[in-house]
C-alpha cells in the first residue's frame, strides 16, 4: 500500500504521540524553564506586584509593547527593484541612501544587494546583509540587525510592510519566504531569530502588532502550509509561539496570549487546529504542544493561565471543545483529551491543580460531555471518563444543554 508524502508525515506524527503517552511524565511544582542559550537574554514580561495568584509566569502587560504612535517615514524613501533605483536602474539604492539606509555600517558595503521595495533613510536595512534579496512594499524603522531581513518575502512571498520590526540579529530572516505570505507586521520580532522563517513555505499569517518580541519567539510559526489569523500583544516571551501551526497546522488568531516561554510551542503542529486564543496560554508550556499531531481545539479564552495547565490539551489526534475561564491552575489540564482521547467544551471549570489531569485521555477513556462550573478542587477529575465524572458536570451539563435548545426555540419563534 502506497502512502503519500503527508499521511506518512501524520502517521509518523501519530506514534510519537502514542509513544509519548506512554512516557509521559507529569511536571514537578518546583519546575524550572531552562535557562535561554542566549545570556543576554531577559524576561521582556516583568512580574505583576500584587498578591494575585496567576500563574509560574505573570499575565502580559501589553502596553509595554504598545506603540501609540508607530513610526512614520519624513525622511523619505528609496524606492527599489533588484538592488537598484526604480527611477534609474543604473543607480544603486545603497549609492541613493547615502549611508542613511541600505548600508554596512562596519565596512560602508551593501546591504540591499537584490532588494525590492521602498525603504526609509531612517537607518533602516543598516547592518551586514539586513535587505538582501528581501522583497517588502515599505520598510520603516525595521531590519536593523545582522541579516535580519535577508531574503524575507524572497521568491513570491508576500509582506505587506514593516514598521518598527525586525531589528534583531536574523529577526526576520526568511519570512515569508517561498510564496508565504504574511500582512502588515508592526512592532514585532525584534528579539534573537524571534520570526526566522515565519509563514515561509506557503505558510500564511495575518497582521502582526506588537507580538512575537521574544527569543525565537515566533521562529518558524506557520511555516509550510500553516496558516494563522492575525497575531496581536501576543508571543511575546522566549520561544513562545515557536513553530506553531507549523506544517499544515491552523490557528484561528492569538490576541493578549501565549506570554509566557514556550507557553505556545508547537500549538497546532503537524495538521493540528485551534480556533481563537484569547487572553490564554499565559504561563511556562501553558499550552505546548496542544493539538499538535492531528488535534483540534475549538478555541481557548480566558484560560491555560498557569505553568503547564493545558499542556498536550487535545495532542495526538484528540479533540477538545471550547475552553472558557478553565484550567488556571498548576497542571489543571495537562494531557486532556491527548492521545486519540476527547473532552467536551470546558467552561469554569478544572481551576485547581492536578483537576483534569489526563482527563479523557486515550480513546478508551472519552469524555463526551462538556464540563460546566466543576471539577474545581484538587485532584477532582484527574483521569476521569465519561462513566466516572462527578455527577455535578453532568448535571450541570444537562442544564446548560436545556436551557441552550429552550434559547434556540425563543430564537426561532
């Protein structure tokens, strides 16, 4: 029997999840991220003063990266094609910028070789190879690191424009690379590697703003047939949303989420789905590896806010509804639904640690109602199925189905 090039891709997926199952070991309270390679690198997020429990890593303050007023061009663009002035082909762009742009500030060479595009003599693609080869529409205030735009939007990608971004050493090198194609990227990327690679391949992301700004926060997101929706004050810490939806993977859009480092790694990988994440996935691997390997989850909001609470959530061909103001606690959610298992809808619900541990893991252990207002105390539905859940989900899952179709009928009528 012959297997195309994809389904052995997923099928290759598929037994590293079952394996992964067997030897999954549940992170210890005293869990440590592991120190980035870069020791220059420091935490962007600062830790929240106040006695609020939210979590091994603290809830992003946004504004720290908000631009009110991004950046605008009033010292004129070069405009480009191929490295030279559209206006005259005989005149380099660097020759044109004059050192204010599209220049090697260590040795005065370059650094537009083959670009296309206009960009702002505001310094921008100043450092060794910062535009080569790149093809961007406008460049303001960006690409200011060692290639840090080399070859983005190269070989019909696409990149709407650039502003205040990709200053960083290989920030955006490769972006939407190879028919990628990616929207207006605003304040983002300006970390180590933070988006190498990003939507190339085919891949697709919408607007980016004030996201991705952390260590290979963003490296590969997408990449390959993935696609994303817009991405906004999101993925900002080490490795964050790191090869996301990578390879046919599918997120909906990340907003105010995936904070904290590796909070989203690899969420959605290898045909993976997730819907919208919203003020989620806040914490160290609060949502690594979630739907990774052929999973779907509906959409996270408002929860996954603690260190490892929904990591694995829905993995390995599992399925797993809308999470709603759930799984806020210390492995509350880790490994639901994972492995070829599922769980419902999970609304206010699994807020304690250990709640919902292995819930509806593995096929055998299904879980097909949704969990509404319980399993909130300790331990309360660790590896639950469906014969063993508490009484008070059912209940209260009955009760919200009730009153669901009685609001669909006053609807009709």
């Amino acid at each position: 029997m012959r297997y195309s090039q994809a389904a052995a891709s997923l099928l290759s997926t598929v037994l590293t999840f079952q394996a992964m199952a067997q030897n999954q070991k549940r992170p210890q309270p005293n869990s440590v991220p592991p120190e980035p390679q870069n020791k220059k690198w420091k935490d962007p997020l600062p830790k929240k003063t106040s006695s609020t429990d939210i979590g091994i890593l603290a809830a992003a303050d946004d504004s720290i990266w908000a631009l009110a007023i991004p950046s605008t061009c009033t010292a004129g663009f070069v405009e480009c094609k191929d490295g030279f002035l559209v206006s005259d082909s005989n005149v380099k762009c660097f020759d044109q910028c004059a050192g204010q742009c599209c220049t090697d500030p260590n040795d005065g060479s370059d650094a537009c070789q083959g670009f296309t595009g206009k960009v702002c003599k505001d310094e921008s693609c100043n450092n060794v190879g910062a535009c080569r080869f790149a093809t961007i529409p406008s460049v303001v205030n960006s690409c200011k690191g060692f290639y840090a735009c080399f070859v983005a939007g190269f070989s019909y990608g696409l990149i709407k424009s650039m502003v205040d971004s990709c200053s960083a050493k290989f920030a955006c090198t490769y972006a939407a690379n190879y028919n990628g194609t990616i929207g207006d990227i605003t304040g983002s990327c300006n970390e180590y590697e933070a988006c190498v690679g990003i939507a190339a391949y085919l891949g697709s992301a919408g607007n980016m703003k004030n996201s991705c700004n952390g260590n290979r926060a963003c490296h590969h997101l997408v990449q390959s047939y993935g696609k994303i929706g817009h991405v906004e004050n999101s993925c900002n810490g080490l490795y964050a949303c790191n090869n996301a939806a990578e390879n046919r993977g599918l997120i909906g859009s990340i907003s105010g989420s995936c904070t904290g480092g590796y909070s989203c790694q690899y969420l959605g990988r290898y045909f993976g789905t997730v819907g919208v994440v919203s003020n989620a996935c806040i914490g160290y691997y609060s949502c690594y590896g979630g739907a990774a390997g052929g999973g779907s989850i509906k959409s996270i909001m408002n929860s996954c806010t603690y260190g490892f609470s929904c990591t694995n959530l829905g993995a390995g061909v599992g399925k797993v509804g809308d999470v709603k103001e759930s799984c806020k606690k210390f492995v509350s959610c880790f490994n639901a639904g994972f492995n070829r298992g599922s769980i419902g809808n999970i609304s206010t619900s699994c807020n304690a640690d250990y709640a919902c541990e292995d819930a509806g893991a593995e096929s055998y252990r299904a879980v097909t109602s949704n969990l509404k207002d319980c399993c909130n105390a300790e331990n309360a539905c660790k590896a639950a199925t469906e014969a063993k859940l508490p009484a008070q989900c059912k209940k209260n899952t009955s009760t919200s189905n009730s009153n669901s179709k009685a609001a669909k009928k006053r609807a009709r009528n």
